[in-house]
C-alpha cells in the first residue's frame, strides 16, 4: 500500500519552479551585490594584480552560496601585497557570505533531495546559469556599464569553465 500524500508531494517539486525560486530570492539581494561590487570600482589594486576572479561557492546542504573576488596573476596564482601603503588592495574579498537562495522546510527535505539527485544533471547546470545571469546583471548595473579596469572573471569553485565578465563571453580555463 503506498501513501498517496507521500507520492503526490514527490511531484511537488519541478525544476522550473525551482529555478524560478531561486531568481526571486536572487532579485531580493541585487542590491547588496550591487553595492559591494560598486565598492571594487574604489579600490586601488596593487600593480601585480592582472585579473579578478569572483569564485562561487555553493553549500547544496544548506542551499547557501558566497562569492568570494581573489586578486590573481595571469598565471591565476593570488596575488599578495606586502609592502607599506594602505590603500593597495591585494588577496581576496568577500563579496556575499552564505546567501540563503532556496529555503525548505524540515519535512520537506528529503523530498527535495530525492528529487535534486535525480534530476542533478538538468538542474546544476541551470541552476549556475540563473546565479551566473544574475551576477552579470548586477555587475553591469554596479559599473553602469563603463569599462572596468582589470579583466574580471565569474566562475563556480571547483569547474573548469568561467565567464569573462568584460567580454561578455563563457571562457574554458
């Protein structure tokens, strides 16, 4: 005998409404991002750093991301300043830390997690789109769409591909 509610609750979930949560909750923090990315334009990078990388981090358990900005070479290794001016900036930044961008609640859970592993290899992909979309947005609202000094690189921790952010292009690392 199966249950009936069990059952029906497993269909619930679809991916488009999925991703259509996770723009909302996305949207309602534009502005955050937009005022911290708008915070990069004022500051005086120290000379040896060739490029910006936003890296996205996502926590699937807790459905949180952060995106951390790291001051690199053209090597990609981060670059450090050590010297005595202040106002150089080198190393890394926080640019969103744990952003909450889908909620459950707690009998909801292992539902959704049935449903994610197994539509895993639709739903990542998306899903990096709708974050990687909404940054993009955000970065040309917080440059108004002036040319940003260094070239500037939007990617997902542990991928092999990012997005040049300059450019305008998917770029293979």
């Amino acid at each position: 005998e199966t249950n009936t509610d069990e059952h029906n609750e497993k269909y619930m979930f679809t991916i488009d409404a999925y991703l259509q949560d996770i723009e909302n909750v996305l949207e309602l923090n534009s502005k955050n991002l937009i005022d911290k990315l708008k915070e990069i334009d004022n500051l005086t990078f120290y000379s040896e750093v060739e490029l910006l990388d936003f890296l996205t981090f996502i926590d699937p358990t807790n459905y949180t991301l952060s995106i951390v900005m790291f001051s690199m070479d053209k090597e990609a290794n981060e670059v450090f300043y050590e010297g005595d001016d202040a106002n150089l900036f080198s190393g890394s930044m926080n640019i969103l830390d744990s952003l909450q961008y889908y909620q459950l609640s707690d009998n909801q859970m292992n539902l959704f997690s049935t449903f994610y592993e197994e539509n895993a290899e639709t739903i990542v992909p998306k899903e990096q789109e709708v974050i990687k979309d909404w940054f993009k947005d955000c970065w040309i609202t917080a440059n108004n769409g002036q040319e940003f000094g260094l070239p500037s690189y939007f990617s997902f921790h542990d991928e092999y591909k990012s997005y040049d952010l300059i450019n305008k292009k998917d770029d293979l690392m």
